[in-house]
C-alpha cells in the first residue's frame, strides 16, 4: 500500500491511521514526495501562500498542452492562482450558493431512473451534468449530449489516460466549447443562474467557458462518488436503510466518511516551512484530505458512521482559496439522486462494484451480479 493506491483500495482507512501516527507532514521515499496525512498539516497545506496547484515550470500537463482540452485546463480556476484564479471564482460560486433545492429535486425527478446497474451509473454520472445543463438554460438534449461528452472530457484530467483517451478529449473539449458558445448567444436564454454569472464576469469570454466546462467536469466525477459511495454505505451497512433516515444526513456523512476525492496535490513554490518541515522549490505534497476526515483532532469518534454528527468538519471539498464553489449544489443534486434511487428499491443486495481506476478518487461503478 502506498498513498496513491489508496485512493481505490477496499478499505484505506487503517493505513491512513497509520500514516498519520508517524507524523503529519512526512517524506514518502517510494513516491518521492511529501504527504500530509493530519488534519493540521492538511489545514496549514491549503492555505499556505507558497502551495500552489499546479507546478510552476508545467501550469498545463504536457500531455494535453497542445490541444482544445489544454487550453481549458490552462484557464481553470481550480488549476491557477491569483487574479485567474479569483475572476472566474467570483462570478460562478454566488449563484450556486443561491440556487433552490426545490428546483434541483424536480430536476432530479424528472429522469428515468431505473434500479439495475445501468440506470445507476446514469444517475450517479450523466443525471447530475444534465441537472447543471438545465440550471444554466440548456435544453433537456443538449444536456443529455454534454453529459455523453463529459464522459470524454475528463480524460484530459486523469493521468491514467492513453492516448486515445487524450484525443477523444481534445474533440469532446472542442465539441463542449461550442455549446457555450451558443449558450452566450442565445438571446432567449432564461436561466437566472447563467445571467448572474455573466453579469459578475469581468473576464474574456474563452475564460468563462473553459471555467462553465471545469464546472461540468467536477459535477460528473464528484458527485459520481457522492452517490456511488452512499450506495456502498447502504450494501455494507442495510441498518441505515430505516424509514426515519434522512438522506441529506446520510450524504453528508459520506463525504466524510469515504469522500469521492480522497487526495489532491499542491507544489511549493518558494522556499518555506510548513509544521516545523522545511520545504524546498519545487517540492509535491500529497494532500491526504479523506485521512484528515478521520483525524480525531478533527472530528470525535471519526471512525464511526454518524448520521446526525454534530459540528461535523470535512477537507473533503477543500479549504481556503481553493475550496470547491460547488459544495452545496453537488450535496444537493446527490441527496436528491440517492432520494429517488431508493424510491425505486434497487436491490442492492445483488449488485458488486469496483472503483474507477483513479490517483486521487474513489468512485464506484456498479455490476448486476449473477
């Protein structure tokens, strides 16, 4: 076991403990890199100045440099610092702040759901892209479409990708940039969230897009695992399928609990000492952030399943400058997924999983077993 397995090994939670018994901030000789396993490192990583997202001499991978899905990395919020970092942030995190539960719970219910491992994935992976479409002003098949390409999308993402993945990326992120295009100008567009975004934009548009499509992207994965780590939950424990469960509860816990995202990055740029460590240029942190959820500094008896926790506290989406904008919409659009999943009464007794091939996150994708 290492840090990156981790990610998507049946149960990295002991070696987490582990990690964090040996120290907060160590060296990890087989990967070397740093890595944060306590909730105190992982505080003082995320809002140190000096670790950035992205590493100085490579701001976009190499592998995707050249193509329409480098130029979209190169202008995400979530991949720079600063004011390109803060623009697009602005403009986008107000309104998915603002937008009401009832109308992501009728957007929710208005797809076909069905209970077998098909109808899952395309709840847990296509439903919530097309939530977001239609909360911006796209119309039911335009959305169905952008989810399709999403799927594509991501690769550019995933350092895992091959070469075909990577093409397959460039096309979608072209494909994609063409939706907002007509999306900017569509003068009947009547989505109070796309016109406050575009009211506090201050930037270019190709910035705008490329932030509206970083959108998408975190929506397919993040509450893919939101979603698909709850079902986990409910196979391995049927106790918390009882008729008082609240489901709002039940996705809260889980992001804690076995968070989608169990791992970021951050590359220090200057030379500066974090927890007594001293850090060079040009330094990698692994940030542990689902082993800081289980951090008792962070959270009392963090290893038990606690629906209604109180004061329950969580890296899972971040902290700081960089904290994910889209907390609450992801929470939302994943309670009132699991809500109708269930109302469905899959058998989730008969169903098996693996988790997507991932360094960082852990996201099931669910078989029919025989």
């Amino acid at each position: 076991m290492d840090p990156i397995i981790a990610a998507t090994h049946a149960d990295p939670y002991p070696y987490y403990a582990r990690l964090r018994a040996e120290g907060g901030l160590v060296f990890h000789q087989g990967l070397k890199l740093w890595v944060a396993s306590s909730a105190r490192s992982v505080a003082a990583v995320l809002a140190h100045p000096d670790c950035h997202v992205r590493p100085a001499a490579e701001p976009v991978p190499k592998a995707i440099a050249d193509g329409m899905a480098g130029k979209v990395f190169g202008q995400l919020m979530r991949m720079n610092e600063g004011e390109r970092q803060r623009c697009p942030r602005s403009a986008i995190q107000p309104g998915l702040a603002l937008i009401d539960e009832n109308e992501i719970n009728a957007l929710v219910s208005a797809r076909l759901i069905t209970p077998d491992a098909d109808g899952l994935y395309n709840a847990m992976f296509r439903g919530p892209v097309c939530v977001v479409a239609a909360l911006l002003g796209f119309s039911p098949a335009q959305g169905r479409a952008i989810s399709e390409l999403m799927a594509d999308f991501i690769a550019c993402l995933a350092p895992l990708s091959d070469q075909v993945q990577l093409k397959a990326s460039h096309a979608a992120a072209e494909q994609l940039r063409g939706y907002f295009v007509e999306l900017l100008d569509d003068p009947d567009n009547r989505s109070a969230l796309f016109a406050g975004i575009r009211t506090r934009f201050a930037g270019e548009a190709e910035t705008l897009i490329a932030n509206l499509i970083g959108l998408f992207s975190q929506t397919y994965e993040a509450t893919a695992g939101l979603i698909g780590n709850a079902i986990v939950a409910l196979i391995q424990n049927p106790s918390l399928l009882r008729d008082s469960t609240r489901v709002d509860h039940l996705i809260a816990e889980i992001q804690r609990f076995d968070p989608p995202v169990q791992n970021t990055r951050r590359f220090v740029a200057a030379l500066c000492e974090i927890e007594g460590v001293k850090l060079n240029s040009g330094d990698v942190i692994l940030v542990l952030l689902a082993s800081a959820n289980r951090d008792p500094q962070l959270n009392d008896s963090p290893d038990a399943f606690i629906l209604d926790r109180p004061h329950r506290r969580s890296f899972t989406f971040g902290a700081g400058r960089h904290q994910c904008p889209g907390q609450m919409l992801a929470l939302g659009i994943a309670s009132a997924t699991l809500s109708e999943i269930l109302v469905h009464q899959p058998a989730l007794d008969r169903l098996a999983w693996k988790y997507r091939p991932s360094l960082n996150g852990r996201i099931p994708v669910f078989s029919d077993s025989p």
